[in-house]
C-alpha cells in the first residue's frame, strides 16, 4: 500500500513545529467556535437593545465633557475679567480639576452642609462677603488638617500668627481648630487686607502669601490687579480655585454632581457649658457629662491634651453633644 501524500505545506518544516501545530489547532477550533455563538446570541437578540446607547451622567459610565466656563462671574461682587490674557484658561483649569477630583469634591459638599451654617453668619456678622466661604473650602477641605508647614485648622493660621488674631496656643488647646474662634479671625485678617489693597480678589491672594509678599510683587510688577500678576504657581492658582468651587456649588449639577440631601452631613447638635473650674482627665469629664471623649474632642477638636487648665477666674464654653 503506497504511503499518503505529505502535505507539501507541512514537509519542510521541523517535526517539534509539526507537533506544536497539532496541538494547537483543537484550541483554536474552540475559540473559533465560542466566537461564532457569541456572536449569533448577540445578533439574535439585538432587537430592542439600544447598540448606540450613550450613558447620561447619571449613568454609571462617566461623561469626561470638559466643564462650562460661566459666561459671568464674579468674586465677592467684583467682576471677574474673562477676557484679560490668561485668565479663562487658568479658571479652565481648576474647573476641571474639581470638576474630576471626584472623591474630594464630594466631600467638599457634605462637609459643607455641616459647617457653613456656622461660617456663613460669622462672616455676615463681620461684614465679609458670603463667598469668603469657600476659601475655607480650598485652604483644608473644611477639614481639621496640618500643612507641611505648619498651618493648622480649617483657616490654616500659621502657630506664629495665630495670636495676633487673638487665637489662644498652649500644650493644653489650640484655637486654630477652633471653628468659630478661627472664622472670625480669618475675617479679621481678610478685612486688613481689602482695606491694605482695596479689593477682594487681592485680599484672598494675600491670604495665601502675606501681605508683604503681595505688596511686593504689585509693586515691582506695576500693576494693581490680581488678575495681571505674575505670581507663583500655588498663588497664582489660589483665586481660580476659589472660583471654580464658588461656581461648582452654585450649580453643582451643571458639572456633574448630583447629591441626595440624606448623603449631607448633618450638623452637629450641641448644647453649649460653661467650664469654670480646671479638668484633670478629660474622659472622666466626658462620661460625667453622659458622652465620652471621642464625642468631646470630635465636638471641641480645639482640645489639645487630656486635661484642661482654667485659671481663677476664667472660664472655657464647650460643646458636648445634646442628650
């Protein structure tokens, strides 16, 4: 019986290739053949499936559409010049940043429903315009954090300038955590500035870099906006950011944000003591109270220590949580 024919592709190839191939053809033959019914169910039940179907940004699938810049916007009631050089690409800029800086942003919105309650009278009460809020927003998070340099609490007071605001430092407090204390010694600050430099724009950039600094730099540049300026990348950013939280929380669906009021962050109910007498253990304080001292150092993050020194005297109000 005469041999079959080899197959002329197969007969000058080594026989370790041959073997590889017969190996592998009975995969192949596989994919090929789970290919082919994928495909058929897809075909066979493409009728009333949308294949076109673009997701809402509601939809679990992000839009990354490039945000809106407003047509009109403003800082504190001053006019902001879109049309100068460089200053819609810089808003651009951190409109898009907090825009997708999506877990931070969310936070600013609900730490925001619990602590601007209490900012925004401060500031009326001081004569500062509502949205020095925000600046708040874009120094710590509204959240009670330390800077690489320093800078403590939701104003971000530098330990060496907090008591010429009148905010009080010890091993035992620290009233740059002090929300209320800490606000109105940012109004403070803030109105020295706009009246150093006559607009609020100005005022809020030297709440970044000093007065000093920014004097300086108007003077050497010649000019008298802090929409002209020159400045570093971290201050030259500062009132853009301001902005660009302001018009996010304005219309916050119009970027993206859409925020069920229950996923807000109630504020805290407090009842309000008058401490008169020093506490040598703070916990043993809070559980005389009905609390504990989680809940009195999360209520008074300004408390720094376990005890409290009160001279005679004197007295300390503290928030501890209502029964």
């Amino acid at each position: 019986m005469e041999p079959l024919e080899k197959n002329p592709i197969r007969t000058n190839e080594p026989s370790h290739v041959r073997k590889r191939l017969r190996q592998t053809t009975p995969i192949l033959a596989v994919f090929f053949l789970l290919a082919g019914l994928v495909f058929s169910n897809i075909s066979s039940h493409s009728e009333g499936v949308d294949l076109n179907f673009q997701p809402t940004k509601r939809g679990i699938w992000a839009e990354n559409n490039a945000p809106e810049i407003p047509v009109k916007l403003d800082l504190a009631g001053e006019g902001v010049p879109l049309e100068t050089y460089g200053v819609r690409d810089q808003l651009d800029r951190e409109l898009i940043v907090n825009t997708y800086r999506h877990s931070s942003s969310l936070l600013y919105f609900k730490r925001a429903a619990r602590w601007f309650p209490i900012i925004e009278p401060i500031l009326a009460e001081a004569g500062l315009p509502d949205d020095f809020k925000y600046l708040a927003i874009i120094e710590s998070g509204l959240s009670q954090v330390v800077s690489p340099a320093g800078a403590a609490g939701f104003w971000q007071f530098m330990k060496s300038t907090a008591p010429a605001y009148g905010l009080k430092i010890n091993g035992q407090m620290d009233e740059r955590y002090h929300v209320e204390k800490a606000t109105r010694a940012a109004c403070e600050y803030l109105l020295e500035a706009k009246e150093e430099f006559g607009s609020w724009a100005l005022a809020a950039a030297s709440y970044n870099m000093g007065r000093a600094g920014l004097k300086k730099a108007l003077v050497a540049q010649g000019v008298g906006e802090y929409w002209e300026l020159h400045l570093n990348d971290e201050t030259a950013r500062y009132v853009f950011r301001m902005l660009a939280i302001k018009a996010i929380f304005d219309d916050p669906e119009a970027y993206g944000f859409f925020i069920q009021p229950e996923a807000l962050y109630a504020p805290y109910e407090t009842r309000l003591i008058s401490v008169k007498q020093s506490i040598p253990d703070l916990a043993t304080f809070a559980l005389e109270q009905g609390t504990h001292l989680k809940a009195l150092k999360t209520l008074n993050p300004w408390l720094r220590s376990n005890r409290l020194t009160i001279a005679t005297g004197d007295s300390v109000a503290m928030k501890l949580p209502i029964q």
